[in-house]
C-alpha cells in the first residue's frame, strides 16, 4: 500500500478498496502487525500436503544408525545387550 501525502481523498478511498479486495493490509500497519498478517496468510498447517503426508524416513535412519554403530559411533544398548546374550543361550545357560 502506498500512501502518498499528496493524494487527494477519492485517490486515498480507491486505494484503500483496493487494498481490501485483493487481501492486502488496507490501513498503513506497523511491523507487528504485520508479522500477524503474514502468519494468517499462510496457508493452514492441516491443509499443506508437505505436513499432512509426511512419514519420517525410518529404513534410511536405521541404515545410518547401524553404519555408525559398526563404526563406533553410536551405542545401541538394547542391541548390545542382545548380542551378549546370544553366546549364553548357545551355551544353554539361559532358556
């Protein structure tokens, strides 16, 4: 919106109607209220396809989780535990 201080009052009255019938702010604002403005005109976080389908990427987080465990990386305590269990229930130590 550009209000300029020479304009006459039709001028000021049409630019203001304009204002309101393309969605824009139709009084000058300040930065506060703008950051409001701008945060309604963004489309509803129920309607943005990027939020409503998103699935995290489970097999490329545990890909990367098991190369940085084999690299020592990462602690995996109930993988550890697991593994240290195996040789027992070989030997019959554990039913």
């Amino acid at each position: 919106m550009n209000f300029l201080p020479g304009m006459s009052n039709y001028a000021f009255r049409m630019t203001r109607l304009s204002a309101r019938i393309f969605g824009e702010v139709s009084r000058p604002t300040n930065s506060k209220s703008m950051k409001v403005v701008r945060i309604l005109q963004k489309r509803p976080a129920d309607l943005d396809p990027y939020i409503v389908n998103y699935y995290p990427p489970h097999e490329e987080y545990s890909k990367l989780i098991r190369i940085l465990r084999d690299h020592g990386l990462f602690r995996d305590e109930h993988l550890d535990f697991k593994e240290e269990m195996v040789p027992k229930i070989n030997r019959s130590k554990i039913i």
